[in-house]
C-alpha cells in the first residue's frame, strides 16, 4: 500500500532532467511512496525574490500550494506535504511558503491579485525527497537493494540550495551527511570532496560561462583528486554546470578525467535493481562504460 | 432608427447616445467613426477589433471584442487597432518539438510570472497562461489544444507584465503539434491522391467550358 | 561597466530616505550589525573575480556611498548564500546584494540583453538556468 504525495516536477524535470523523474518515481514507489504530480501546475520562479516588498513573485510558487491544498481536498493525497526534487523548486517553493505564512499582509495582498484561485490556506509544508528518503530510515533502503553499489565510489555534491540560507537547511548547514548516508546504505564508497556545498555557478552559466566554469572545474578536480569514480547531486543546473559542460571544462583542463554526474534517484534505482528505469541512456557524460566495469549494469546480481 | 432605449457610452473620452442594441463596433459607426483598422470580418473570428474598457464606477479594466459585445450604459471604451509584437523566423521543418524551441526562439517566456493576467484578458476566455506555462515546459499538445481557438487579437500581449506575446507561443505550439505529434491529415493526403489521378479533371473541364450567367446558376443552387 | 546609467548621487524619488535606509528597507537587514569581519568575503566563491569584495559593499552602504551600484560584485553574485550562512551577526548579505541589483533593475537597468544571447545556446540550456539568470539580470 503506496503512500502517496504531491509531486511537483518543474519545468526541467519534463525536459533536460527527465532521467531524475523516471528514476525518482520508480525508486520512491519502490520505498513504498508515490509521487502524484499536481494534475495542474506553473513554473515556481525557480530563485526566490529576495526584496522584502515583493508580491508579484510569490504569485507563481503560491499558486501551486493552492493545487497541493486542492489535491488533498480531492483526496489525490494522502497528507499535506510537497515534495520536490530539484533544488531550485525546493528553495523557491519552501521560502515562498515562509514567506506568506508569516507576513499576513503578503498573505492577504495575494489573495486579492489570485482571486480566481481558493486562497492559500497554509497547510502545505514543502520537503526534498532526500529528507523523506532519511525519514524512512537507512535501514529500510538497506532493505530494499538488490544489487550493492560496491567498488563504485561516488562524491556527493549538495550544491547550495538545500542547504542554505539556514532557516530552510535539510540537514547541517556546516557539514551536512545526509547524501553520504544514502551513498553509503546503497553500497557505495563515499569520497568527501571539501566543496561538496559549494556553488556550482548557478544561473552565470548562461551569459557568464566562464565564471561558472571555474567553479565547477575546482569541484570536479576535487572529486577526480579524491579518487572518485562519479559524482552524485539533486540539481538540474548542477547537473548542467557539472556533466553536460564537463567537455568544456576538459577543453580548458585537459588533465580531468571522465567523471559521471548522476542524480541521486538514478543511483537509488541502479541499487533497488530497477535498472530500466534509472534514465542512464540520457547522461552527459555517459556513465555505463564507468558501471559496466565495474558490474554494475546488467546479468550479475548479489 | 430602431426607436428603442438609448444608452450613454464614452468613445476615447467623449461621450455619446447609442442604441442600447448594438455591438460596440456598430455603436461607434453609430457615432460617427469610420473604422478602417480595428475592423475585419464582424464575425468574432479575425482578431482585428480588440478593445478594452471601463464601466463608469468600477475599476476594472475590462476587454472585448468590438464585433461582438453589445454596449451599455457608462462604458468607456478605445480600440487597439494594432499590438506592436515581431513573430519570429523559423523553418518549420527544422525545429523539433520541445521545450528548447521555445527558449530559442522566444526566450522571453522564461520571464513568465504566472501571474493570469493573460488569461483574465482573453476575450475567446482561453487558459493562456496555462498553455504558456506548458510550451514551457515542453507539452507542445497542452499548448496547441489550448490555444486552439485563439484569433491573436493581442489583448494578453498588451497586459503581459513579463511583455511576453503569448499568441505567438501558442501558434508555434500549434504549427508543431500539427506537423510534428499529430502528423499529416489522412484525408488530405487520399484527396491529393484523387486529384493527380485525374478523378476530378473531367469536372473541371466542364466549369470552365461554361459561360458566366450559367455559372452564376449553378453557384445559387449549390449544396 | 553599468552602460547608460548616470553615476549621479541615487535619488529615489522619495525624500526623506537615505541610501542606506532604502537598501535596509529592501533587503530587510540592519546594516549597522556589520563589524566588518571579512568572513562573508572568504566564503564568497566568487570573491576574487569581484571588484569590491562583500565586507567592502557592507561597508560603503553602511557610509551612504552607493558605489556598489555601479560595480561588477552585484552582477558577478551568484546568489548561493554562503555569506548569510557564515555572517556571526546573522546577517543576510545575500539580499543585501538582491537590494543593490533590485535598485538597478528597478530603474530599467538590464545587465543582460536577451539579443547578446546565443539562441543554439539558450535552446540547450535548462529552463532553471534562463529563467533564474533573467530574473536577476533583467529589468
């Protein structure tokens, strides 16, 4: 019997990210949850407006913590929480939330601009995927791999917004574990890389590419120093900076090697022996010569 | 003259007495305008009478179509015989359907706020920035199924505080859906078939042999 | 460079606010707790590709001196938050530079142009990336 929560992809995941949703739903349902995408949904803004006036900008995220109150009326849910998996929608969606619940006058200047919509009632609490994985326990995701990562050994990289600003952190801000316990329970090696919660360069990717190509070239140097096959993280854009520039990156620094960058989910379908369904076909750069060799793709199982 | 109820409305700021029956675009012919823009097929089907307006003691803006709303008392009103917006050049059969087209060609639309305003001014009362919103995110079926019945009339680009012109993401989607997901028409294609098989050119022949008044005939008796 | 814009002293438009005062009311945070410390600065990821480092932009806004208007630092921000979390007074830096972008964006100010962009380029990128990078970057 699933339990069954609201879902909400943005509007990377049904593109450039799809591999994170296939494998996010499959290893979710396979931990017994499942993710029931909001039936209508927008864009969240993906960074929160940080300027205390601002109105305008909390229109995109509170519109859909309206649908979240909508499915649960509708009884789609089984509870009130939000879960997302990129970081971006985490962080817009959650200070958004904060944001109305604790200035009324926001609250009540957004249900006089969406009047066409029910107003927001405040009982949505937003929540990454990794903080229900943790909450079901280590030992159930124990439980349910097949085939143990062993001999892979993968660099977690949390980026910066799960974990910061501090009101909205998952885990310790200082020095979070979160990613490295999950690694660990699917049978992998952790390497700790020092600027694991370090940006990535973010949004400069776009008109600055070069800023954010070096600083996502120090992570990956990191992550190639520490000994690590792959690198693992809950990003999109990170995903972006990290693995589809990487041979850009190479291009600069021809030393690199070839490091993989997957979505946490895809290593927790890889582990449940979901395989099929772990999007790997869609991976720059492509990680199943990397798994192939080290057993970790096809026939051999425990 | 029709002898009924005449009401007050104010046309670009003066004030005139209509007949309460009629559309605005007539009550305004009424008043005396001649509309050489702003006026196309009458029929709520061309786009080119977009209008926008006030009721006396309300603050509500307001939008219509001049063809097919019918006036009353205390409308302040003014056409927009043209929206500024630039449709951009692409080969249909170079692009592919996606999210990316969109960003490519109308990057714009990644400043949508979501904020409605579109659709609360669509006179067709289409979801506009529901379709965006999908173009966005890549459901080009989404996108074009809702947009279906827009006229680009051009009232949601106006109002659009992200200055998006949404009738040009929804005619893309469109032009995709159809030339990429739904694919070439059956019918179509079977009746071009017929026609380079001749089927069709004895008929032809005969229409063309025949003189104008016969002509005329056979158009009156049609169907 | 900020092209176009005057480097006249920042008027507001409102009267009886300062610089500083106005910078505060956006962002929400008591400058004066700043002790200049530095630890935001060596946190910053992209401090050294800065002109005026983040304890340095603290500092001249706490002056009323809105240089840090017309610097690189603002634009170069990344927004990943790093100086909030390690600032010992608990301030939030961050918005302190979204207060110093939102007074430029505000009076149409755009460091980034749509038509300077690539279009093969934006038709590769993530939506997250165009849409974040144009809400801090455009007017």
């Amino acid at each position: 019997m699933s339990h069954r929560l609201a879902y909400y992809p943005g509007c990377t995941l049904k593109t450039n990210a799809i591999n994170y949703e296939i494998s996010a739903i499959a290893s979710s349902k396979a931990l017994g949850i499942e993710l029931v995408e909001l039936p209508r949904w927008n864009c969240c803004g993906t960074v929160h407006a940080l300027a205390r006036d601002d109105v305008m900008h909390y229109i995109a995220p509170v519109r859909n913590l309206i649908r979240v109150e909508q499915m649960r009326g509708s009884g789609l849910v089984d509870e009130g929480r939000l879960v997302t998996l990129c970081e971006m929608c985490y962080n817009t969606l959650r200070r958004a939330d904060m944001g109305v619940k604790e200035d009324q006058e926001r609250r009540r200047k957004l249900r006089d601009i969406m009047e066409e919509e029910p107003p927001y009632r405040g009982e949505v609490e937003v929540v990454h995927l990794l903080q229900l994985v943790k909450e079901l326990g280590w030992g159930k995701v124990r439980e349910r791999v097949e085939r143990p990562l062993r001999g892979l050994r993968v660099a977690p990289y949390y980026g910066c917004l799960l974990l910061r600003p501090r009101g909205l952190a998952i885990d310790d801000y200082n020095n979070p574990t979160i990613m490295e316990r999950l690694v660990e329970s699917l049978g992998a090696e952790v390497v700790e890389i020092p600027f694991k919660a370090k940006c990535c360069g973010s949004y400069q990717t776009v008109h600055m590419s070069q800023v954010a190509a070096m600083l996502s070239h120090r992570i990956l140097r990191q992550a190639m120093e520490g000994g690590a096959d792959m690198i693992t993280l809950a990003c999109p854009l990170c995903e972006y900076n990290l693995g589809e520039r990487q041979e850009r990156i190479r291009g600069l620094f021809p030393d690199l090697k070839y490091l993989p960058v997957l979505y946490f989910t895809q290593l927790m379908a890889l582990a449940f022996g979901l395989e099929g369904s772990a999007g790997l076909e869609f991976n720059n750069p492509d990680p199943r010569p990397l798994l192939r060799s080290k057993g970790l793709l096809g026939e051999s199982r425990k | 003259m029709s002898g009924g109820e005449m009401v007050t409305v104010y046309i670009m700021g003066k004030r005139y007495r209509v007949p309460a029956n009629l559309t605005i675009m007539k009550a305004m012919e009424y008043a005396g305008y001649q509309l050489r823009r702003g006026a196309g097929c009458r029929g709520g089907f061309c786009g080119a009478c977009s209008t926008i307006y006030r009721m006396r003691g309300s603050f509500r803006l307001q939008v219509a179509l001049a063809c097919q709303k019918m006036v009353e008392d205390g409308m302040i009103i003014t056409q927009l015989p043209f929206i500024p917006s630039e449709k951009k050049r692409y080969n249909l059969e170079k692009l592919k359907p996606g999210a990316s087209v969109f960003l490519e060609y109308y990057p714009e639309i990644a400043r949508c706020l979501s904020c409605n305003t579109c659709t609360k001014a669509c006179p067709q009362d289409l979801m506009v920035m529901d379709y965006v919103q999908a173009a966005l995110r890549g459901d080009i079926k989404t996108a074009a199924e809702l947009s279906f019945d827009c006229i680009s009339c051009g009232l949601c680009a106006v109002r659009c505080p992200a200055e998006i012109v949404p009738y040009h993401i929804g005619q893309l989607a469109r032009r995709l859906y159809s030339r990429y997901i739904v694919g070439p028409s059956e019918q179509v294609q079977r009746r071009a078939m017929e026609v380079e098989m001749g089927r069709f050119d004895e008929e032809i022949q005969r229409l063309k042999s025949l003189d104008t008044d016969t002509l005329r005939e056979l158009y009156s008796r049609r169907g | 460079m900020a092209l176009g814009v005057s480097r006249q002293p920042y008027r507001h438009g409102v009267e009886n606010i300062s610089f500083k005062a106005r910078v505060e009311e956006l962002s929400g945070q008591n400058l004066n707790l700043c002790y200049q410390c530095g630890a935001c600065s060596s946190g910053c990821p992209l401090s050294r590709e800065m002109d005026l480092l983040p304890s340095k932009v603290m500092r001249l806004v706490q002056l009323g001196r809105d240089d840090p208007l017309y610097s690189r630092t603002i634009w170069i921000c990344s927004t990943c938050f790093e100086c909030e979390v390690r600032c010992p007074r608990g301030i939030d830096i961050a918005s302190v530079m979204e207060a110093l972008r939102q007074l430029m964006l505000r009076r149409k100010y755009s460091e980034v142009r749509l038509e300077s962009l690539d279009p093969e380029e934006l038709g590769r990128l993530p939506q997250i990336a165009v849409i974040s990078n144009l809400r801090k970057m455009m007017a």
